[in-house]
C-alpha cells in the first residue's frame, strides 16, 4: 500500500508569501513588520497600559472607566466603571466632529434600486427606530431578534437596540422557522424585526410568512415590527402583535439621544450555525468589543479617510456585525451594502458594483474568491476604479 501522508503534507504546507508593493507598504498604517512589532510587543508587556490608551482615545466616554481589564478566569471586565454607548461611537460622535454630511452607507438592492445615507441622516433614522423601539415597550436588556434581508434598516434597527441598551439577535435571513424559533426561545427574544419579503436571485423570500411560522413556537415574543420592502398585498398582519415600520418608526422625531451604558452592558448575542449541534449564543458586551471592531478594521484593512469599503458578508454573521456596522461606522468611514447574490442577473455584478461605487477597499470570503475564479476573469477586464 502506498503511503500518501507526504502528499497531505505537502499540500497542506504553504511557505510562499505575497510582499505588497512598496509604494503601498510606505504609506500603510502599517508599513513595516518591524513596526507592527513594536505594537505587539508594547501590547503583551504592558496590557493595561495599551489599552488604556486605545479606548481614551478612540471611543467617547460618558463616564471615564476605572479599570482596564478586571480578569478573574473565566470571567473578565473590560474598562470596568466607564459609561459608553456604540450607536454615539458610530454617529453621534462623527456629527460632533462636523463630518455629519459624510456619507456613511451607499446601498444598492438587488432589483437596483439604492439609497444613500449621510451620519447625520443615519442618525436621525437610528433615533427614530429606538423611539419606535421604545414606544413598542422595549427597554434596556429586552432582546431584539432581527430577521432582515439587507437594507439600511438592518444596520438602523442594530444601532437602535444599542442606542437605548437592547439587546439585539440578528438571525440570518436564510435560516428556517424552527431556527429562528430555537434562538428566540434561547434568548428570550421581545421583538421580532423583520420585513415582508427579501430579493434573491430574482425572486421574492416571504420573510414574513417563515417569521409567522416561528413565532407560534416562540412565547416570549410579543411584538412584530415589520419592514416593507416588497410591497407584496395580503400579508398577513396578526392584530395586537404585528406592527408596520413605516406605521410606527417614521413618524418618530429623530432626535432620541443615546444612552449612557456600562461598559459591560450586553450589546449583541450572535448564535452559531448550529451545524454540529444545538446553536449557542455567544454574548457580546460593548466597551470592549466596539473599541476592537474599531481598531481592527482600521488596523487590518488599512483605512483612510477618502476610502470605499465594502465588506459583502451579511449582518447575520459576526463578519457583518464587525466591518459592516460597529467597525467602519466607529471609524467614520463610507460602506458599501448589497442586498442581494454575486451573480444576480449576471456574474460580474459585483465588480459593476465597484466600478459603479469606486470601491477602494473589498473585503470578501474565500467561497466567493473560489467562485470568481470559476465564473472568469472577462469580468474585470472593463473594470476602471
């Protein structure tokens, strides 16, 4: 018999490396590894310190913290005492700064409609929503489950909820009844948000419809939010529980400030797949996790100020909550969101779209690399950013 456990080896075995070019290596935030060393080597010799550092000047305090990092394992505080809020970092902070007329989302839906958004306008409708959100009855520590197809009223409603403390469940909007079920139950989830329909692939989803399914197996929900998007007639709207978006939210003032809230206050739960077994949550509070989605977005991906950034995951993962929402917005930059597949009505639709939106910066998965690949590289040759 042969003996193949060379070839495995080998092929998991990878010691090329790829060095960017210099003229872009000079001007990164990074442009050497020596000098992200250092970094690393100040962080590891002197935690506290760092950090300290980092969060005093990247994110805006109602309260100072007291202490860095409180670890008694398993558990661990970060910047125990502070009073913060991640919906202020995202917006509030960048008006204050005077780039309230940066634009901060460029959306595009899959039938090609789009909509624009400034910080101030985000603003505005994040605080309309939390109005909305609490005219519902929902208040700090209330669980939101969010089950959305992607439109700026995914990233509105995830702000709201951080905006007056709730906590938000984003659910990715492939997933079945029973999933949603099982992730309501689990945490305890008030609200529903969800819309009538989504756009895939040139067909309508009836989003509404797998959110009635699971709600019968859902006890402790007590409202349905809903968004139109589709605009389909007869949706079926159950009286004393369902509500519509635009009945609720847009007549709200806009002008609902943010919440003081304790570093440690819960900001989102995120479920597992559920692949290999029953779907766990994973809490998330909010000092610590906005202060590293902010750095890392800025430290990773390179950003400046005039930059396009689009990441093409979906918010229903932890890649989108990082560098489609709290990440980029915390940095104030300007974020690119589709709403619908890659090859929908044609293989290149999105490198139209970063022709079409002067992407800078595209940050995607290896599944959708390995399907580029496949599909040609005729796509981008009329590409001209």
């Amino acid at each position: 018999m042969t003996d193949v456990s060379g070839q495995i080896d080998h092929v998991l075995t990878e010691n090329r490396s790829f060095p960017p070019p210099a003229e872009f290596a000079k001007k990164a935030v990074f442009s050497s590894t020596e000098q992200y060393q250092q970094m690393y080597d100040r962080a590891a010799q002197d935690r506290d310190g760092f950090w300290k550092e980092q969060a005093e000047q990247h994110l805006h305090w109602f309260e100072p913290f007291q202490e860095v990092c409180k670890w008694d394992a398993p558990n661990v505080e970060w910047f125990a005492g502070g009073k913060t809020n991640a919906s202020y970092n995202c917006l509030d902070r960048h008006i204050e700064a005077g780039r309230g007329d940066k634009t901060a989302i460029i959306w595009e839906g899959e039938p090609g409609d789009t909509r624009t958004l400034t910080y101030s306008q985000l603003r505005t409708e994040v605080a309309k929503c939390a109005a909305g959100l609490r005219e519902l009855g929902i208040n700090q520590g209330d669980v939101v489950s969010i089950y959305m197809p992607m439109t700026p009223e995914l990233a509105i409603a995830m702000l709201a909820c951080a905006r007056i403390g709730a906590v938000h469940s984003v659910i990715f909007a492939g997933f079945s009844a029973e999933s949603i079920a099982d992730r309501n139950n689990d945490a305890g989830a008030k609200m529903v948000i969800t819309s009538d329909g989504l756009h895939r692939r040139g067909k309508v989803l009836p989003l509404k419809e797998t959110v009635d399914e699971a709600l019968i197996k859902s006890p402790t929900v007590e409202t349905c939010l809903v968004l139109k998007r589709i605009g389909q007639d007869n949706v079926p709207m159950a009286e004393g529980r369902d509500v519509w978006w635009h009945d609720v939210v847009d007549r709200q003032s806009g002008d609902l400030a943010a919440e003081p809230l304790d570093s440690e206050t819960t900001l989102f739960i995120l479920y597992t797949s559920g692949s290999t077994g029953k779907p766990k949550g994973i809490r998330h509070t909010t000092a610590g996790y906005n202060l590293w989605a902010k750095r890392t977005f800025e430290w990773v991906f390179d950003h400046r100020e005039d930059d396009v950034f689009w990441c093409t995951a979906d918010c229903g993962w932890i890649t989108g909550h990082s560098y489609i929402v709290y990440g980029p917005l915390s940095a104030g930059a300007t974020c690119v969101m589709y709403e619908g597949a890659p090859n929908h009505p044609a293989e290149d639709r999105f490198w139209d779209l970063v022709e079409k939106y002067k992407v800078t910066i595209l940050y995607t998965a290896p599944t959708a690399i390995r399907a580029f690949i496949k599909w040609g590289d005729e796509h981008l040759s009329l590409i001209h950013i």
